[in-house]
C-alpha cells in the first residue's frame, strides 16, 4: 500500500506515531522529554574532550584507553548506546586517523553526541573514502606527505574516536584547561587542536 | 545489502556543507524522532540490524532526497507496521486526522 511519506511533512509524521503509541500505553512522552534533553543539554564532544585531556595529562590512562577504549572511557563514566565497542585512535606525527561510517552515519554517541549533518551527508562519506586529503584541506587540516592518512569505517557494531595531538606550548595546563582546547572535529579527524 | 547507502567513492555527490554552531536538533520533530529510537526499542524488541535494513530498502532516489531523521521515520513506520504495533491504515488515518486539524 502507499505509505505517503513523500507527501506528508515529517512533524506530522512524527505526531502520528508519538499519538498513537501514547494512546497504545507504549511510551511515555515523558521519557522522551527526558531523552532529547540528555542529548541536547548533558551528552556531547566535552565528554570526549575529558577523555583526551586525561590521556595527554596521564600515561598509564592513555595506555589503557589505546588498548581496551571501551574499558577506559568508561573509567570517565561514558558508555551505553552506540558506544558499546570502541576503539581510540592515535594520532601521531607518522599517522593521521580519520572516521567515517560509509554505509549509515554510526558515531559514538556517550563521547560525542549525536553526529553533525554533515557526517551524515552521502558527499561525505563518499569522497572521504577516496580523497581523504582533499577533504581534510576543506576542513583547513594539512596533513603533511610524510604523514599516513588511515580513514576508518565505523560498522554497526565498532565505533572510533580519535585521540588528536596535544599542541606544543601546553605544558603549564591543567587537565581541564586543556580540554577545553579539544573540539569534536579533532575527535572524528577533521580537525586538529590549536594551542590556545 | 548492495545498495545507494553503500555510499564509499561514490563521485558526484557534490560539496560538503558544514555549520557554523550546528545544533542537536534542527527542528523540534527531529528530536521527538530521536527519542523514539530508544523508546520503541523497549517494546517492539527489534534490533539496530534491522532498523538499519528497512532504511536500505529505501528507493535510491528517496533516500538521497531525505534527510537522517526522515530515514529513521521510514525504519519506525515499517518496523512497527511490520510487527502490528501501528498499522499503515491506523497510521495514515492518524496523519490524515492531524492533517486536517493542522488546516
């Protein structure tokens, strides 16, 4: 039968279901009041950001997230949906990470949050693939030629988070100074962090 | 599944449009779709494979056209028709009764 989804605008969309869940004694608009406030106001990238600040303030953490990410950021407290597996990614002056999820948009919500649309938009995922240096100039990072560039392809399943460089002359910061310094961009390899 | 979300090195999809301060939710019913994720997850007892599998049956040309959270009303609707939580008839009635009240 026709489903209509091309015609109808998407709130309405969106109502119809809500409504009739609701009506079901199926959800609880209520819970998901609560939802979209955690992901707007309380889960974002300044959790990814402790987690990068500690691993240049602290050796023994930074070796523990490299080996056992899932383990380690939860240790700060963040884990549970869409970041149940992950995997941290050392950037060096010899590699330089990038993260992708070619086939669907998959992103590790408890570090970052929800993804911008533009890592979920098909040029993205498309051409990051096969120009990673070309994109990475869009977003002002050159990368020099002697470095690697690795991109990655998140599955259902995985996900990454970049661990960026700590910038030079940073010396004197406290941990949280320097998070403050982290952006999400660094985290998904399309930035780097600037000394402030 | 081969198919249009198998997206990597594809050419000609144009440039990448990044925001300035973007926020989480570009409009209020992108927020409530968000929250139905986790909420029907509860109940209805699919899996994120086959949430994601109903968006890969999209028509290529659909699920260029729409957005993130169109996608995921597209894996609700047929999710939850499929599994008789919400029919297509008891849907498209609904949407039909708000449509008209919206006027």
């Amino acid at each position: 039968m026709a489903t209509h989804r091309k015609e109808t605008d998407p709130a309405i969309r969106v109502k119809a279901l809500e409504s009739l869940l609701t009506e079901k004694g199926l959800i609880d608009p209520k819970a998901l009041d609560a939802l979209v406030d955690t992901f707007e106001h309380k889960v974002g990238p300044r959790n990814g950001a402790k987690v990068v600040a500690k691993a240049w303030v602290d050796p023994a953490y930074k070796a523990r997230l490299l080996s056992d990410g899932t383990a380690a950021i939860k240790e700060l407290g963040y884990s549970g949906l869409q970041g149940e597996d992950m995997v941290v990614l050392e950037n060096t002056d010899e590699v330089h990470n990038v993260v992708v999820c070619t086939l669907c948009s998959c992103y590790p919500w408890p570090t970052l949050g929800l993804p911008p649309v533009w890592y979920k938009s098909a040029p993205y995922r498309a051409r990051v693939v096969s120009d990673p240096r070309g994109v990475l100039a869009e977003f002002g990072v050159s990368v020099p030629e002697t470095t690697e560039v690795r991109v990655w392809d998140t599955t259902a399943e995985l996900r990454y988070l970049v661990l960026p460089k700590r910038p030079a002359g940073t010396d004197g910061l406290s941990e949280s100074q320097l998070a403050d310094l982290v952006t999400r961009d660094s985290m998904i390899g399309v930035g780097v962090v600037a000394a402030p | 599944m081969n198919g249009i979300h198998d997206l990597g090195g594809m050419h000609g999809l144009g440039p990448i449009d990044r925001e300035e301060n973007e926020p989480v939710f570009h409009a209020p019913w992108e927020g409530r779709a968000f929250g139905l994720f986790a909420a029907t997850f509860v109940f209805a007892g699919y899996t994120v494979d086959e949430f994601r599998h109903e968006i890969e049956k999209m028509g290529h040309a659909e699920y260029l056209e729409h957005s993130y959270y169109e996608h995921w009303l597209v894996a609700f609707e047929e999710v939850l028709n499929k599994r008789g939580f919400v029919t297509h008839e008891e849907r498209l009635a609904r949407i039909a009764q708000l449509e008209q009240g919206a006027h």
